[in-house]
C-alpha cells in the first residue's frame, strides 16, 4: 500500500452531528436545539452542499447518571436516529445517511426491515453504524436486561449482521422473495422478509471500534471503519494492522474505508487558529466537566478537589457506580497512572490534564494548512477519509464547506461534483453479490 508519486488519493467526508457529548459547546451563542429538526436539516443540507459521503447520528439508549443524577448533556433528549434520517431523506438527494443502531437490544428482522426501508425512502442512502453494549444499566431498559457477558457483544454483532444480509438477500435482484431461515447461536428464525431488495442490495455497514476484537470484526464484516487515532503514524499502524487482515475474509483493501472521526479548527492564521482551539477546548472541558471526566476514572466523589490543582494521590474504586450509561475507557489503574505521569511531566493540573486526554485529533490552522494535512493523512494510508465532529450544533461545518472543500477540490484530492447517486457509490464501495 505504497503511495506512488502519481497517484492522487481521494479523500471522502462526512459529518458528524454534534449532540450529547464532551465535543459540543452549549453555551455558544450559535448553538441551537439538538432535538429540532431544523438543526439536523441545516447541518444535512451544509453537508450535501459539500459534496459529502454521509450524515452520521450517534445513538443513546439510556440517560446516563452521575452521582445519582441524570448527566447534564442528556437532560435535553435523545431522539431515535432512523426516524430522524427518515426525514432527511425528504430533503436532501445524494448525501448518505448513517444511523448508530445497538446490535445487543435490537433483532435483525425488525431492524433489517427499518434499514432497507430507509435505503428505499433515500434511493440507495443507507448506512447502518453497528455498536455494542455489555451494558447492564442501559439493557434495564429493555426486556433482556444486561444478560449479554461482555466477551459475547462482538459474536453476537458479527452473527446480527450477517443475518441482516441473509434477510436483505431473501429477495432476489429481479424481485422475487423467497423464505429464509437462520439457525445461530445468537438468533433462530424463519419466515419470509417484507421489503424487496433495497438499491444498495445491502446498505453500507459502519462499526466503530480500535480493539482488537473490533479489527476483526472490522475486517470480516464491514464497509466502514469509525475509529480514532492522535496522530499520523499511529493513523497509519491502524490503517496498516485493520487492511492486512482483510485477505483473511477474501476482501481487497478498498473493500473497506477507514474514516478516524476528527475536529478542525480554522483561523486566517496559525496564531489565530490556535488561540481559536485553546479558548474551544476550554470552554468544552469547564472546571466541573474536569472534575466530572476524573470522577469517571476514579470512581468517587472528588467534589472537594480544586480543578485548577494538582491530580488526586488516591487510587480509583473499580465498578464503584458512581457514573451509569458510560463505556468503558479501560483499566481505571493503568489510565490514572498515565494521566498522572502526564500531569507531573507537564506540570498541569487536573482540568489542563483532562483538556490534554480527552481532545481528539484535531486540524487547526489556516484553510490550506488544514487542506494540506487532510491531504497527507490519506495520501500516507493514515485514513481513507474523516467523519468530521463540530463543536457547534448545527452550524459546525459552515465554515468548513466553505473554506476548505474548495482548497481539496484545487488539490484534486476531493470531488467537484457527485458521480453517483447511492452512498457506495459516494464511497467507492463494490456492490453486494446476491447470496439468494
């Protein structure tokens, strides 16, 4: 996968809309309603002016608590993401449309259904963002409770996903259905599926995931990788590890893109720019989100510490409860021992220490510089593309659309014009082969 010198790598895009998470800044006096569906239209059409891949909502299945509270990001909802993208679909007529669905509370039939009729509604549209949970606090929500053992959320995608394709190739490409039957460990059922053969055959798979159960899962099973790396060489040992094992599944690199899920800022200049994301960061990560993201690691009420102080000297209390509706980050030892050894080599304090870990690869700078990393991250096969993540609901992008897609363009790194009219064919994606 050596770039040779006259090859131009085409980047591709999407947008990601900011709604209950660290990255949006709600006390922006341009931020709007995250339930509206004027903000999602807005942010949608700026991304199909764009000439982008796709429109990508994230998925909330529970409110999540603190100290017995229900998290402040979520008190304002979380509406349902295919109902959502059901709706855009009237209104905009070639961006790609991505629904994060959980493959732990759903079944494949009902939720295949509801995909297919998406693809139908969009003319070949739809994406599916397959997520996982071992969650026993959401999974209270729903009949099975949190009975899923975490070493079995990845089987059990793996095995929804492919009875979602057994499903969507029940019906032939000339129309005709035909019975289907599955017999798993996960899911046995049997029948006949309602909605005909969708334009994409199969809408575009997403899976979000740096373990390493999800690179396999990756590699086997889907189109698109969301995924997040800090920098361009750990972009390209990623990049490298997930395509070496599609060989593996008899796929060819381009049967799959990867798309690291990053932020950008701009400014007129470098300084100006960095002032920009110093004053975003600050105001995403405010004294008491600091002290809220440590109390996550630590597991205990660390109301008394100062922010602006030096990090705690007492051990984390694992699964202590104190945070609900949360993944995971990790061994809560090994990630306190790495953000103290940070504080302590920096010198920073508890909220500087948080803004430090917690930030995701950022672009920032002027338009062309902005332009010209994008470029080198795809170019060096560090990403095939970025799902793009603002900091502002809905108008996030704006700036973006209008400063920097036309410097790609001068580049002939990114499109002028849509040359398809399905999302694989925005993605370069091979068609399904009918397995009937």
């Amino acid at each position: 996968m050596t770039l040779r010198p006259s090859a131009h790598k085409q980047i591709h895009l999407a947008a990601h809309f900011p709604g209950v998470n660290n990255t949006t800044v709600w006390t922006d006096p341009q931020s709007r309603s995250q339930i509206d569906f004027t903000s999602f239209e807005h942010l949608a059409r700026t991304a199909e002016r764009g000439l982008f891949d796709f429109f990508f909502l994230a998925e909330g299945l529970r409110l999540r608590e603190h100290k017995g509270r229900i998290h402040d990001l979520d008190v304002v909802g979380r509406p349902e993401s295919l109902t959502v993208l059901s709706a855009l679909a009237g209104v905009t007529e070639r961006l790609g449309l991505a629904a994060t669905v959980n493959a732990t509370f759903n079944e494949p039939y009902e939720l295949a259904r509801r995909l297919a009729t998406l693809d139908h509604l969009s003319e070949g549209r739809a994406a599916w963002n397959v997520v996982t949970s071992s969650d026993a606090f959401t999974g209270e929500n729903f009949r099975r409770g949190g009975f899923l053992d975490r070493a079995d959320r990845y089987t059990r995608a793996a095995e929804f996903v492919q009875t979602a394709r057994e499903l969507w190739d029940s019906w032939t490409p000339d129309g005709v259905s035909r019975p289907f039957a599955h017999r798993g460990r996960h899911f046995d059922i049997a029948g006949e599926f309602t909605v005909p053969r969708s334009p994409q055959g199969h809408p575009v798979v997403i899976q979000a995931g740096d373990s390493q159960e999800g690179r396999e899962f990756a590699a086997s099973s889907a189109d698109v990788v969301f995924t997040r790396h800090g920098t361009l060489e750990a972009g390209r040992e990623f990049y490298a590890d997930v395509k070496e094992r599609l060989a593996r599944y008899g796929r060819a690199p381009g049967d799959l893109k990867i798309m690291p899920g990053v932020t950008f800022v701009l400014g007129d200049t470098a300084a100006e720019a960095q002032e920009r994301a110093s004053e975003i960061r600050r105001r995403q990560v405010s004294p008491q989100n600091a002290l809220l993201a440590l109390e996550q690691i630590w597991g205990v009420d660390l109301s008394a510490y100062d922010p602006d102080g030096p990090l705690p000297d007492i051990d984390p209390v694992p699964d202590s409860g104190l945070t609900q509706g949360r993944t995971r980050r990790g061994d809560p030892f090994v990630i306190a021992g790495k953000w103290r050894a940070l504080s302590r080599e920096k010198g920073l304090s508890i909220r500087q220490t948080v803004i430090e870990v917690t930030g995701r690869q950022s672009f920032i700078g002027t338009p062309e510089a902005v332009a010209a990393d994008l470029d080198e991250f795809v170019r060096t096969d560090a990403a095939d593309g970025f799902i793009l993540v603002p900091h502002l609901t809905p108008g996030g992008i704006d700036e973006f659309v209008d400063r920097v897609v036309p410097l790609l363009q001068e580049r002939g790194s990114f499109r002028t014009e849509y040359t398809g009219t399905t999302l694989r064919s925005h993605l370069g994606l091979p068609e399904p082969v009918w397995k009937g």
